[in-house]
C-alpha cells in the first residue's frame, strides 16, 4: 500500500524545502506544479521555470512542467540559471516562475522558490498554503487532473543569462572603479556562472577593471568542495585564505542558488550583512535623490540588522521601515512601502529597481563600486559602518520555549523595553552604554535564537551572558 506523503513536513513558511526521494518525488513535483498553475489561475499563461545545478533539478523541472502543461500553463524552460535570474524574468515579463533550489542545504535536499507575476514572493499566507493543499488532494486522488488535449500548455527554452547581466551593468555602473582583484568562491553553485557574465565577459559585455580569481566555479551538485552556505564560517576559510594569498582587495562568497553574497575584506575578515546593507542604503538614497525624486523614502530592515542600518538610513534622510525577519515577508513589506532597498542580516539583500526581489549581486555590484572610490583598504570602509558590537546569532537547544521566554521577560523587566514585532526585542541602557537583544524561537526545531548588539564589546559580552545563562537554565 502507497502511503501519500505529507506535504506540510516539507513544505515550510516561505518555500519548498525537502529530502530528494523520500520527500520530493517525480509525482510530488508534478502536483505542486499542477497546484502552481491552479493557485495563480495561470491556465494559458506563461510561466518561468529554472532550477540549480543539483543532480535532481532537470528531472525535477520535466515533472514540473507536466504538471503545469496538464493544468493548461505554458512553460518557459530557463535551464541552469540562479534564483535572482527567475525574480528577472518574473519581473522584466510580468510571468509568475518556480525556481528549483534548496539554497544552501546539502546535496540531498532541493526544492521550490515560487514567485507571482513581478517577482512578488509566495508565502504560506500568500498562496504557498493553497498550492500545498491542492497539490496534497491530486496525490490523495492518485495524480493531476489534466485538462482536455487543447486547453494543455506547451514547454520552450530560453537563455536569459545575457539580458540578466546587462540589466545589473545597467543598474551599477562599474566601468569607471578602480582597478580591482576580486576573488570569488562560487561554491560549486549558480555564481559560476553568473561571475562571469555579469563581472566578467561571459556574456558578451565589455570588460571591467576587475581581476576575477575564481574558486569552485565548477556546477557541482555533490559541492565536493565545500557546501555553498557562507553563513557558516568553516565555509569561508577558502575564501579568507585566497584573498590574503592573491593580495586581492576583497572577496566575494555565494551560495548555491546565487541570490545571497558574503563579503571579506583584505584581510580575510568577513565584513557584517549590516555593514553592506548600511553601505548600500546609502548609496540607493543618494541615488534616487539625485534622479530627482521627491518625498519621503523608506528603506526596509529586519530587526536583527546592526543600529547602524537605521542610522544611516536616517543619515541619509530616508526613513527606516523596521520588519520581521523572513525573505517573502520582506518582499510583501518592500512592495507595500515602496521601498527602494531593503536588507536583512542573513545577507539578503532587495531592491526596488529589481522588482523588490532580493539579488546578492547586485548589492556585491552596489559594494564594489561605492569602495571603487573609496580611498583605503575595505576592512576601513567595513569599520565606518560596523561601529557596535554583535554577538552574531547563537542557537539554544530548550525544552521548553515559554518557560524559557518567562526566565527572560521576568529578569529584564523593568530594565528594558519589550517588544514583540519578531520573537521578544529588548532595548535597554545601562551607564556603560546601551543595548539590544532579540530572542527567537525556530519554526522548525526546539531551539532559541540570540542576537545581540551593544555600544561596546564588554557590555555586549555581559548581555550576552546573561540572557544564555537564563535560556539555558
């Protein structure tokens, strides 16, 4: 006897995320790309479908479009490209697309970025629910429901990697920086190839006065290098290592699907999320001024960012828009504000000029050019915009959550302020300095997230301390 899977076990708040095999199958993909077109209404539409470089994808991508053309959508085969190259095509044509990914997980897993028409992400609360449950009653039902013979889609190919990195030239002009040696640890991922089309010539473009040394370009699925998650430091060594090597002037870090960059200065150390995003606040400011317009804008932060993203944003007279952490409720926020730029401290990083999606690169462009004129190392212009102390994020295993919440609320009241946008935010001062921390709980596992910031290190450290004593009690 087949047992239907549970959709809901992989199928999480603001994507498709599972096990090749156990969990995704040919027959799963088939009915969520059949429950894709039904969500949307997409029946004689066009839709965009690319995917990564895992083993399983091309497969994955076929089962999909089957069941998308069985529900009367046509489908656009992008072939290998990165997640930020289907928010392009999604936005430039006005097509909802599936991007098939698991980011940074390793070679077992893969998954589904979905995106309405403009690049608009899909969240549990904005559709990601209704095509988990109408894919869960076509396997209940033993398979899709194809329409008649001439309702059904048709599939073609497209190559879009060249209008890609011309739009991104076109976006952050880096023709006149500097000359510049970059190294780039790809991964094994999607930056492969997508360096050297929009940095390099391998598009067509013209040449850049950037020196590209590139590390692990090669598209491997097995990531026989290391895995393509820069968020965890054992995975930047390379990367450190090569750019103190090279005498380079920076690195640059992707991971699998390309729409996240880390960043590393001269001297190998990583440079902060927050730092770039403050850099690049500014620069999107200043530029949309100086096209002309007018009124108030808002920049978009989550509420793990360092002080120093607001800061700058009100610095450079715009006003900070401080939301709940989370890539397709960022977009929502980004769409609903109309922000010009928002950033989150995992290093993702959204634009309005890209439709509000997120793309890693682009704000790798937004960096090179701002330190193109800049006159010194990196690690110096890192250090304008890193000018408190974080303690990164620190994970908790607990067995209970809400006993653990009361430890915390119960010592800190009184001496902070308590919010509860994401998670509990505590802002306080002491007379050595002020303070802020956020605990939050994982949608997933039993474990307590920590972020905190301080106007020093010794008051952070103390902060620190004291909040993982009472979490871990």
């Amino acid at each position: 006897m087949t047992t239907t899977p549970d959709l809901s076990a992989f199928i999480k708040a603001y994507d498709v995320r599972g096990l090749v095999g156990s969990q995704l199958t040919d027959e799963v993909i088939e009915a969520l790309g059949a429950a894709f077109v039904d969500e949307l209404s997409a029946a004689g539409q066009r839709i965009a479908v690319g995917h990564d470089m895992r083993d399983s994808s091309p497969a994955f991508v076929a089962a999909f479009a089957r069941g998308a053309t069985a529900r009367g959508a046509h489908v656009e085969n992008l072939g290998l490209c990165s997640t930020d190259e289907t928010y392009f095509v999604s936005g430039r044509d006005g097509v909802a697309a599936a991007m098939f990914t698991a980011s940074h997980n390793p070679a077992t897993y893969n998954g589904i970025k979905f995106c309405r028409p403009g690049a608009q992400g899909i969240s549990l609360d904005t559709g990601l629910a209704g095509i988990r449950d109408r894919a869960q009653a076509y396997l209940e039902a033993g398979g899709v429901e194809a329409l008649p013979a001439d309702q059904g889609g048709a599939v073609t190919s497209r190559d879009v990697l060249a209008d890609y990195a011309a739009y991104l030239r076109e976006l952050v002009d880096l023709s006149a920086v500097r000359p510049l040696t970059i190294v780039v640890d790809a991964g094994n991922g999607m930056g492969g190839m997508t360096v050297p089309a929009v940095l390099g010539t391998g598009a067509g473009l013209p040449a850049l006065p950037l020196t590209i040394i590139p590390l692990y370009f090669e598209l491997d699925g097995t990531f026989p290098n290391h895995e393509a998650n820069p968020l965890e430091p054992a995975n930047l060594v390379d990367l450190q290592k090569a750019v103190v090597e090279h005498g380079a002037d920076l690195g640059l870090a992707f991971d699998g699907d390309a729409d996240r960059c880390f960043v590393v200065d001269e001297l190998g150390q990583p440079v902060t999320p927050s730092a770039v995003a403050a850099i690049v606040a500014r620069r999107e400011v200043e530029r949309v001024r100086a096209a002309g317009e007018s009124g108030d804008i808002a920049v978009v932060h989550n509420l793990i960012t360092s002080r120093i993203v607001a800061e700058t944003i009100e610095a450079a007279g715009a006003e900070p828009v401080r939301t709940r952490v989370g890539h397709s409720l960022i977009k929502d926020v980004m769409h609903a504000t109309g922000a010009i730029f928002g950033g989150e401290h995992s290093a993702h990083y959204y634009f309005r000029d890209f439709w509000g999606a997120d793309n890693g690169m682009l704000a790798a462009m937004h960096l090179i050019a701002q330190y193109g004129e800049y006159d010194g190392p990196l690690s110096r212009l890192a250090a304008e915009y890193t000018p408190y102390a974080a303690s990164g994020e620190i994970n908790s295993v607990v067995d209970d959550v809400p006993e653990a919440y009361t430890r915390v609320v119960d010592a800190f009241t009184g001496r902070a302020e308590i919010d509860d946008l994401d998670g509990l935010t505590f802002t306080g001062t002491t007379a050595d300095g002020w303070y802020w921390f956020n605990v939050r709980p994982s949608n997933t596992e039993p474990l307590l997230r920590l972020n905190a910031e301080a106007s020093s290190a010794p008051l952070m450290e103390a902060v620190r301390d004291e909040v993982l004593a009472l979490i871990r009690t």
